[in-house]
C-alpha cells in the first residue's frame, strides 16, 4: 500500500520541480559600448544572467576615435532579433 503512495509523491515533487524551473526568466544579451582609461571607444556583448543581473562582456572591440573626435557617451542596447 505505501508503494503507490510513494510513486505519486515522488511524481507530484517531480512534476512541481519541472513547472517552477520553466518559469525562470532567460538571460538576455545585449550590444555595450563605453570609452575605456584609454579613451578608446569599445563595443562589446554582454550577457545579463537572469537570476542576478550579472554581466559577462565578451567579443571586445576597441578603437582609439579619429583624430579631433572623441568617443560618445556608454551605452547599452538589447541585441536585435
């Protein structure tokens, strides 16, 4: 008797376990450029982890701006789809 009750209990956990990972937000990526201590402009992808906004740059490209021009203001802006 304690045997099916303990299948539909593990299901049951099993089954909630499954709905509350799906409803997690995903990460999302985004275009950033800044002017680094160099004064070069950069551009960079960033990915925004979800759960504590934490961010990881990565495909870093920066140029120094031509000459009598100086880099604009850091931005950031979701990729495009």
């Amino acid at each position: 008797m304690k045997r099916p009750r303990r299948a539909v209990l593990t299901a049951s956990a099993l089954l909630g376990a499954s709905l509350l990972a799906g409803c997690t937000k995903p990460d999302r990526t985004e275009i950033v450029t800044w002017t680094d201590e160099h004064g070069r402009a950069c551009t960079g992808v960033a990915v925004v982890d979800s759960e504590d906004d934490d961010r990881e740059v990565t495909s870093i490209d920066c140029d120094y701006p031509p000459e009598g021009r100086q880099p604009g203001r850091g931005t950031s802006a979701p990729l495009p789809d």
